[in-house]
C-alpha cells in the first residue's frame, strides 16, 4: 500500500475548500480554481520533469472538453469542470477520466436520494417530459428569428430555484476519494 502524500493532501484540501464554498454558496470560488491548477502543475513537474507538464495540461483539459456539453444544457455547472480540472492538473487525463465516472454513479445516487426525500420524482419525471417535448416541438417550429435553437438548457433557475440541484462537487470529493483509495491500494 502506497503512503498519502503531500500533493494527494494538498488536492483534497482544495476540493474540500470547493464543496465549502458550494455547500455555502452553490458557487465554488474561482480562487480555489486558480490555486488548484498551478499548484497541480508545480506537483506534477517536480515529479516528472518536463512529462508533468504534458500530464497536468491533459488533465486540465480533459473535463473541459468532455464536459462542456453539459454545461450548455445547464446540467452541470462551471465550478464542477473547474473542480474536475484541478484534479486532472494534479493526477493526469486517466485520473481524472476515471473520477469523472465515479463522480457520476455517485452523483446519480444522490440525486435519486435528494428526489425522493424531497418528493419530488413525480415533478422532476414531469418537467423532463416537458423537455423532451420541448426539443420535439423545436424540430417542427423554429423560433421568432426562423432559427432552429440547438441548445435549451434543461435547468431553470427560475423555474426550478435550488431545489431540484444537489451539490455535485460532494461527487467530485467522493469520487476523488475514491480514487485515492483505489491508486493507494487501501480498496
């Protein structure tokens, strides 16, 4: 089994710093972002040399481009790619590749916990019908301009306030966690 090393303490000081910040604020700081990245590229170029710097830019990018779709539709926010961007600065694309899938099974799980404790299956199930619809209709009816919209975004923050989010940097933490556990040999 692997040691938990100043660089693994570092980064889950700074994601726990975000979920912080989320939890505070359903905002995480870009402060944390502009920390976490340099510092991710400092680890990795003392430990790899000029390798590391090809690692952390990957991993940088990484979320970014898988990601971004979904920040279009409004399903995931900014401060969640910053966050999974900060982490691939510091472990690499495979690292961070790997906590983006964790971060989702369990971010599903807490959604579908959120949901039921709040009672609102029936409506989330209703308004994502309503979505489908949505985009159903936007094939047959351009908008006022003529133009056929290729995004809708699925969130409403004015429809649907904070209640129907949940805090998905609590998934980055516990997918980074994992990972750790996993890359150490404690799982």
């Amino acid at each position: 089994m692997k040691r938990i090393g100043t660089k693994t303490v570092c980064l889950i000081f700074l994601i726990l710093l975000g979920v912080y910040k989320d939890l505070k604020s359903y905002k995480i700081s870009n402060l944390i972002i502009t920390i976490g990245i340099p510092a991710g590229f400092a680890f990795q170029i003392y430990e790899c040399g000029r390798q590391g710097i090809i690692s952390s830019l990957f991993g940088s990018f990484l979320p970014i481009l898988l990601l971004c779709i979904l920040f279009l539709f409004k399903v995931l926010g900014a401060g969640d790619i910053k966050l999974f961007s900060v982490v691939g600065s510091f472990y690499g694309a495979s690292f961070v590749f790997r906590t983006i899938i964790i971060a989702f099974l369990l971010g599903g799980f807490l959604s579908i916990i959120h949901l039921i404790k709040s009672k609102q299956v029936i409506y989330r199930l209703q308004i994502l019908a309503e979505y489908i619809q949505t985009y159903r209709n936007q094939a047959n009816c351009p908008d006022e301009k003529g133009k056929k919209r290729f995004v809708i975004p699925y969130y409403d923050i004015q429809r649907d306030g904070y209640g129907g989010t949940i805090h998905f940097s609590i998934a980055i933490l516990g997918a980074l966690i994992i990972q750790i556990l996993m890359v150490s040999g404690y799982l």
